[in-house]
C-alpha cells in the first residue's frame, strides 16, 4: 500500500498511473496517516493532483488528523493549486479534528491574498476551533496587521472569544503586538475585558514585560488595579516575572504596592521567594511594608528563607523585617531556614531572632527540624547559638528521638555528644532507641546502646525495644539487643512478648531465632492468645508449621478457648486451616459463647474453609449460646453461598432457637430467591411466626424483594397475616413505597382496608409517609379515602401533617373532605399550619379548606402557626385578630413562646396589639409575666438589639426589649384584666417599671396611674 504514497512522494505521475491501474487504493492512508492526494498537495505537484482526482481521489478526505489537500496548499501558499482543488470540489469550510479550516491557516500565515481568496469562495470570517479561536484570533497572535485589517473589514467579530476567555485583544497584548492592539482599540473594544479567569489585558501584557502595550493600555483607561479571579494584579504579575520597568511604571502610575491576592501574597512576598533582591528592594524604596503577612501570617521575610535567598533575606532584614514574627502554625523564618539546612541564612536570623528555642504551634523548634531533617550543619550551628537540646515538642519527642527516627547518625552522635539524654522518653513513653528498633536501624542502634541506653526500658504500653524490632521484623537488631542484655521474654502490658508478636506479624527467621533461645511456644498473653493462634489469625502459614513442629499445642484454646482454628477460619485462611487439622486440631470444639470454627468462617462467607471444615466433620446444625447456627449466621451476614453450601449438606432449616426467626426469615430479608424455593421445598412452614410474629412475606414486603414475595404467596403466604399490632405486609409495602410489592399483594387478595390496631390502614400509612405511587394504587384498589383511625385521622389529614403536598392534591381529586377534623377537631390545614407546611396549606386553600376553622378549642390553623412560630405560614393566612376559645389571638401565642420575629410580622400586619384574652390580659401582660419565666428564649430579632444598642447599652435582655418594643408599638399600660390588674403589677423590677412611667405625659398623670394599682 505504501508504493503509492512512495510515488506520489516522488511526483513519478507515471508510476502513480501504474499503481492505480493495478488496484491501489486512491484514497488510502499510509502509516503516518496520509492520504496520497495530500501528499501531493504537500509537494504542490499540480499533475500528480490531477491525475489522483481523476482517478477518484476524494478530494475532501483528511489525513488522521483530518487536515485536507486544501489545507495543505493553503498553509504552502499555493494559490493555483488551491484554485484548482476548490474547482474539483474542495470545502474551504471543512475543519480538521482540531477545527482548524483554511482561513486559519491562511490567517496565520499573514499572505493577504490567500486570505482573500479564500473569503471569496465563502470561507465563515467568524469560524471557530475546537479551542474557539477564530481567525481573528490567529491573526492577533501572529501580528498579522494586514490580515487583521481585512477581516474586520469583512466582518470579523473583534470581541470573539476562545474557549478561555480569551479575546483577539487580549491575546494580543499577551504576545506584545502594540499595532494590533492600536487597530484593535480603534474598533472600540473594551480594554478592561476579562478572561474566564477574570484577567484583564493589562495583567497579561504585564506578565509578559510588555511596557509599551501596559503604557497603552493604561493611557486608554484600562483599569490597572484590576485583579484576577486569584487576586492577581498587573503589578503582582509583573513581580513574578522579574520586570522591573513594567513594576516601576505601574507603581508610578498609582499601583498599591502592599496590595495582596486572594492569599495575602503581595509583590514582595513575590520578589522574595524568587530570589530577586533588586526588586525587593525597590519595592520597599516604594512603600512595601516589610513585615506584612498572607493569609498563613507569612511574611516575605519567610519566603525568601523557604528558598534560601540569602541576599534577599539580608536585604528585608537590613530594611527593618521582623525576624521574630510566627505564621499562624508558629513557625519562624528561621524554622524555614533550618528546613533547608542553609547555615548562611540560617546565621543571619539567629543575630535578629530572641529566642533561638521557639517552638511552634505543635512544639517543634528549629533544633527539632534540623535533626529531623538530617543537617548535622545546621544542628550544630543551633546547639552553639544555645540551641536546647532537651526541648520537646508536644508530643514529647525530642531531637535526638527525631534524628533516631529518621536514620540520621551523625545528627544522633551530635546530640548525644552535646548532652542529649538517650533514655528521654516521649509523651507515649518511646524513646530513640524504641525509634531506631522500628525502623531497622542497627548503626544508630549500636550507638545509642554505647552510650547508655536502655535497652530493657518500656513504652506507656509496655513493649520494648525488643518488642519493638519482633514486631518490625528486624532480627540484627533483635539480636543486637539480646547481646547488650536485652530480656526477650518481656511482655507487653497485656503480656506479648517478643515471641508472641513476632509470630502475629509473620516474621519466620525471628520466630525461629527465639525458639533457639528458648521461647516457650504455647505460653499466652494475659487472655491466652499463644504464638500458633496469632500467626493463624494473620495467615502465617511459614511460622504456624514451624510453631507446630516445635510442639505448639494445636488443640489449645485462649481464656474464651477459641483456638487457632477458629482464627483461621474467622479470616479465611484455608491453608492454615489444613494445616492445623492435619495435626491434630478439634474441628468442633467450641468457645466459652458455643462458637465452632464453622461458624467462623461461616460469619465471613469464608466457602473454601466452610467446606473444608464440614469435610472434616464439622457439625453444621451447632448453634451458639444464642441460638445461631452456622446456616442462620450465614443468611444474617448475608452470605448466600455459604448458605446454599450448608443447606445442601444437610442444614436443619427449622431451627430457630433463642434468635427468634429461622432460615426462612432470613432467606426471604435478604432477597434469596434461590434459597427460599428450597426451604419451602423441603417443608418449610410459609407462615411461620418469628418472635416478633413477622412472617417471611412480611419481610420481604418490607425490604421490596417482589420476586420473593410473589414466590412466597404462590407456596400459600397468607397475605393477610399481621404482625401482633395488625400491621400487613400491605401495611408495610406501602410505608416502604414498594410499588411492585404493594401490586402482587393487593392481586393476590391483601384487604386494602384491613385496619391494624390502631384502625390504620395501608392507605394511611402511605399517606402518612408521602408514598404517593402506593397511595394511587391502593386508591384504584378501593382504598376508603376518608376512612378514619382511632384518633380520627383520615389519610389527608396525616399526608398533610407530614408535609407530602404531591399526595395531599392526590387524595383531593380522590374527593378527600378538606374540612374534615379528627377526634379533637384538628383539620388538614390545621396540622399542616402546625408543622410549617406552606405548600400543603396552598393547596388546600385552594381547594376549599375554611382557613377559620378551629379545632374543639376554637385554635385556627393561625394559631397553629403562631404557636410554633412559622413566620411563612402567617403571612399567608393573614388574618391576625381570630381567637381561639380561650381568646388567644395568634400574637398571644407569639407572645407566649417568645416567636418575635412573628411578633412584627403580626403587628405589621394589623394586629391588635391591645386586643385581650378572656381573662382580659393583654399582650402588655403576657410579655411582662415572661420575663421572669426560665422555660422559654425570646427571639432575639434586629428590633430588639437595636432597642438594647440604642436605648440601654447593650445591658437589656431580649425579654425586657420585646416589652419595650410593645410599649413602642402603642401597648396600652392601662388595661387591667380580670383580677383587676395592670400590666406593671405583674413587674418584679424597677426596669420594667420605669418604661411605663416614662411613658405618662405628665406627673398628675403618673399619680392617677399609681392611684389604679391596687
């Protein structure tokens, strides 16, 4: 195939004839993913062109990347053979993959006349790229003036932008191309347009060190403070790319210099991290405060001991930088400093900072930094500018236990040398030997023990070096350890030793070193787990044959006598599980609880090692002291292999002992199709009871598993069988909203009546629980639709408490009586005023609910509202003066609760604010009773701070400032109720007492008051 392209390649137009006439294919790509005629409009070979379209070349065919004949003679600028293609057919609209069509390529290559030809064959002046670049665009980016001149001549959108935001304009001052940015200007774009993330022109063309597109710019207005969506400015831009001329024109123009980003970085943190010591300081010669700090409370002087800047650090120091600032984690510039291990930065902030020893917000000093780090440099530099090695951070670690921990010896013979105390503990009781164990480091090991560690010292848990490198696997330096006196029968708090661990963790050439130092193998911790138990726990198939062959009791159990099996068979380890029969294991013993090892693995679904035991002899119908069997526990945990396996082997399926439910019951919860067939296939009882009385359909219709629940009533499931307070699986179905449950039930003769004890039925408690799917149907089933409970609740009453507006307009159209109350009068509105349910109450409104209906007690669903204060809910109803029997309006109730925010929106509303209860108390009375009530919080709404702010200091309580607000609002002090009291008889403190005082125009007045007060 490659012979064609071959010839092409070569111009042979006779060869190419050749090839064709023989069945080459015309239109085929080589292995670069060419086609021939673009091969031949790359080499401009104008007859060979000719000869492949004649020979049915398709000339609008691209190559992998979808570039055409045409786009390759247009980006060779050979306007003859563009001619001659666009003559035989050729789309000068068609794109490549990338959208890329002849006009961009033309646009790019600044050849005006290619431009205009292909504009005159119709090419789209405004087409845009996969990226959205138009050829506008790659005209701005080249610098194309002349093209750029024509296309907007012929109609090129100028504010056109890519997929990024990006305009021709803004791309242009990116690239620095001042007379495209002129031309540009002159068409009237804006030069304040952002990118998509919010970068302006001038920010760009600052990024780049573009001054005189910046200077332009600026002179035609653009904002030069303007800032991106990260806070970036022109002048942070220029700082990062170090142009100092575009820096000083910007500052010179008015640019705040302190300004930050969204981080608080400013441009001197900038020049500082970048190591730029002459714009640090000519930003400082022009204003840059030296010790401002990010969002982090870093300062610049921490950016540029970071990066170890150290002319830039001794320029901030020398122009008056903090040096002792912290960041908000506590760190200094010195921590930072340290970090790096420049000793000649470092030396410079230890001559400015006081305290060499400063730890930060967890307690870790430079000190701790070095050592961690492993600069032994700059370690020493510390520890002779008075470092104190014995400083902790908060976790009690010190140096010598950091540098341990990491592996650093010479960091370690450092500190040691200066003093450091090797047997320091920190706040968990390790010290750095305990570090150098765990991490195998036998050098640092070696050291520490020469210079007095100890080696038998133990943690807050107990556990000892030794114990340490058992677990870690680390046998030089277990054996190390053991050489300078260390105990290898020393146990943990909970008694593990060395041995003990070392088999937990699987480490073979430690187990068998310790057995030569004579371990005994079947000795326990202090709930008796032995060695064999522990590497069967883990799977250590290595370690539990070695253990085995060293006399380790198979048969032995803990203190609660599970035994190694049992924990090989909880984790699934088949191999080990052999193992341990082969030797002699009881495959039925069981724990102080009645387990086996059956029902381990069984727990786990473990099928491999349930088979294997029952092949052994396991006792598959064993229960527990609780009464579950392996088969029970296998359908619980929800493995149903293991539970086939076991049935099939002979499983009692009946069994239902202390747990209360029996194979069925768990068959049919968790969606065992299989399984239930089978039970019921062998005798299974369908409408067996558990102890909660459930039965398997009940179940199933519960956790919507259709299929069983169908399979279940076709073997003769009593489908309207309840539990012991009457709840059907309908009932449940439809709490559930298991719509196909709900189906197969009511088909199969469920009594969509049926009440449970509580007179409720299924319509109900779909109701109830805005199951509106299972409500429609149970309604086409003959669902009663104002059928009351015991309480007198019909299903509208309950979906509208509830708040499910989709079922409420349902039962509506089902002719539900909007009116109707329950035992106590309480309507629909009602309960759904109550729980703050605006959209229920609309749409019972709407279709006739009597908004001033009450209850038994004459509350109206305002009431309702008020009393739980749904500010919503009252607006809408509106009508703030109905009283309920007692005559509490609802700003009564308000009042009561301490809902001040409904207060106003009542009063604002026409309330009466004067208006009286029975007992002829007004709200004046109420409010006053309530401050010296503890069981109620008064709103504390803006009103009231502003009284509180304004009038008494900020020292008045929300209560005093509601009756403030009240005396404010035309409360009138002179009513009395039917004891013949006023409201301030009901004041316990002058406070109170004085705001109706103050309020009497006169003294005369003030004596007749009084005169009233009995």
């Amino acid at each position: 195939m490659e012979f064609l392209h071959r010839a092409v390649t070569a111009g042979d137009i006779a060869n190419v004839e050749i090839l064709l006439n023989k069945g080459a294919d015309v239109n085929a790509r080589n292995s670069h993913g060419l086609t021939p005629i673009y091969i031949a409009a790359e080499s401009g070979d104008l007859d060979v062109v000719n000869c492949l379209i004649n020979k049915g070349a398709e000339v609008n065919k691209g190559n992998i990347d979808g570039y055409t004949a045409f786009h390759r003679a247009t980006l060779n600028c050979q306007l003859h053979l563009m001619k001659f293609l666009i003559s035989h057919g050729a789309n000068v609209n068609i794109g490549s993959k990338d959208g890329m069509t002849a006009l961009h390529i033309a646009a790019r290559s600044g050849k005006i006349d290619i431009v205009q030809y292909v504009i005159g064959q119709g090419a789209e002046v405004n087409k845009e790229t996969i990226d959205g670049y138009t050829a506008l665009h790659h005209a701005s980016e080249r610098g194309q003036l002349g093209v750029l001149e024509y296309l907007l001549n012929r109609g090129a959108d100028v504010n056109k932008c890519d997929a990024d935001g990006c305009s021709a304009l803004y791309i242009a001052a990116e690239k620095g191309h001042i007379d495209i940015i002129k031309r540009l200007t002159r068409q009237g774009v804006d030069v304040n347009q952002c990118n998509n993330r919010g970068r302006t022109c001038t920010c760009t063309a600052a990024w780049n060190g573009h001054l005189d597109v910046v200077r332009y710019l600026i002179d035609r207005r653009a904002d030069f403070k303007s800032c991106d969506n990260e806070g970036w400015s022109p002048l942070t831009s220029a700082t990062w790319n170090g142009h100092v001329d575009v820096i000083s024109f910007l500052i010179n123009q008015g640019a705040d210099v302190n300004e930050g980003d969204k981080d608080g970085w400013t441009a001197l943190h900038i020049a500082a991290q970048n190591g730029n010591v002459d714009i640090t300081q000519f930003l400082i010669n022009k204003g840059a405060k030296l010790n401002k700090v990010d969002k982090d409370g870093v300062t610049a002087l921490f950016t540029a001991s970071q990066h170890s800047h150290l002319r830039v650090t001794e320029c901030l120091i020398n122009n008056g930088a903090d040096a002792n600032i912290c960041s908000k984690n506590g760190n200094t510039a010195l921590h930072l400093a340290v970090m790096n291990g420049d000793i000649d930065v470092m030396k410079h902030f230890i001559s400015q900072v006081t305290d060499v020893n400063k730890g930060d917000s967890s307690g870790i000093t430079p000190l701790h930094i070095a050592a961690r780090t492993g600069h032994v440099g700059a370690t020493k530099c510390l520890i002779d500018e008075g470092a104190n090695i014995m400083t902790a951070n908060d976790d009690g670690s010190t140096a010598l236990y950091l540098a341990a921990m990491d592996g650093h010896v010479d960091v370690t013979e450092c500190l040691v040398s200066h003093g450091a105390d090797v047997n320091e503990c920190s706040k968990d009781g390790w010290t750095a030997l305990h570090k150098s164990a765990e991490k195998g480091y036998l050098e640092i090991t070696k050291y520490l023990i020469s210079q007095g560690a100890d080696v038998n010292i133990s943690t807050n848990e107990g556990w000892t070096p030794i114990n340490i490198a058992a677990e870690y696997g680390h046998l030089d330096v277990l054996k190390y350890l053991k050489t300078n006196g260390g105990d290898l029968n020393k146990g943990s708090h909970n008694d593990d030793t060395p041995f003990l661990t070392a088999a937990l963790h699987g480490h073979l050439e430690i187990v068998e070193y310790l057995i030569t130092q004579g371990a005994d193998v079947n000795k326990g911790n202090n709930v008796g787990r032995t060695a064999l138990r522990n590497a069967a726990w883990n799977g250590h198939l290595h370690v539990t044959k070695c253990l085995i062959s060293n006399d380790a009791d198979v048969k032995k159990g803990q203190n609660d006598e599970r035994t190694a099996l049992h924990a090989a068979a909880w984790n699934g380890h088949l191999d080990v599980a052999k193992c341990l029969i082969t030797h002699g294991a009881e495959v039925n013993k069981v724990t102080d609880d009645g387990r086996t090892s059956l029902r381990s693995a069984a727990w786990h679904g473990h099928l491999d090692v349930a088979k294997y035991l029952v092949t052994e002899g396991a006792d598959i119908n064993r229960s527990d002291s609780d009464g579950w069997t392996p088969l029970t526990i296998a359908l619980q945990r929800k493995h149903p292999h293991v539970a086939e396996y076991l049935i099939n082997t002979g499983a009692d399926v009946n069994t239902i002992k202390n747990i209360g439910t029996n194979a069925l019951h768990l068959a049919a919860l968790n969606g065992y199709l299989e399984i239930t067939k089978y039970l019921l296939g062998v005798g299974v009882d369908v409408n067996r009871c558990a102890s909660d009385s459930s039965t398997a359909l009940y179940v199933a219709a519960q956790n919507g598993h259709a299929s069983i629940v169908e399979y279940l009533i076709s073997q003769g499931a009593d489908v309207q069988k309840g539990l012991d307070n009457g709840f059907t699986a309908l009932h449940i179905a439809a709490e559930k909203g298991h719509l196909d449950v709900a189906k197969i039930l009511t088909n199969n003769g469920a009594e969509v009546n049926k009440c449970n004890t509580e007179k409720r039925t299924a319509l109900h408690t779909a109701a109830l629980y805005g199951q509106l799917l299972v409500t429609e149907l149970l309604m086409k089933k003959g669902g009663t639709v104002d059928m009351d409970d015991e309480d007198g609740w019909a299903a509208l009453n309950l979906s509208s408490q509830n708040g499910h507006a989709d079922v409420v307009k349902y039962l509506i159209t089902q002719g539900a009586d909007v009116n109707k109350g329950n035992n106590v009068g309480r309507t629909a509105l009602r309960s759904a005023a109550w729980n703050g349910h605006l959209q229920v109450i609309k749409c019972l409104i709407t279709n006739g609910a009597d908004v001033n209906k009450g209850n038994n007690d004459d509350r109206t669903a305002l009431h309702a509202a008020a009393w739980n204060g749904h500010l919503d809910v009252i607006e809408f109803l509106n009508n703030v003066n109905q009283r309920d029997q007692n005559g509490f309006a609802a700003i009564h109730h308000a009042i009561h609760y301490g809902y001040t925010s409904v207060i106003e929106t009542l009063i604002s509303h026409g309330s009466d604010i004067n208006i009286q209860s029975n007992d002829d108390q007004t709200c004046l009375h109420y409010a006053i009773k309530l401050c010296y009530r503890e069981d109620v919080h008064v709103e504390l709404t803006e009103s009231l701070k502003k009284i509180s702010t304004d009038v008494y200091q900020n020292r008045l309580s929300a209560e005093r400032a509601l009756v403030f607000y009240l005396l404010e609002n035309g409360a009138n002090p002179d009513v009395k109720d039917n004891n013949g009291n006023l409201p301030i008889e009901y004041a316990r403190d002058e406070e109170i007492r004085q705001m109706i005082f103050s309020r009497l125009p006169s003294m005369e007045t003030t004596r007749s008051y009084l005169g009233k007060i009995k």
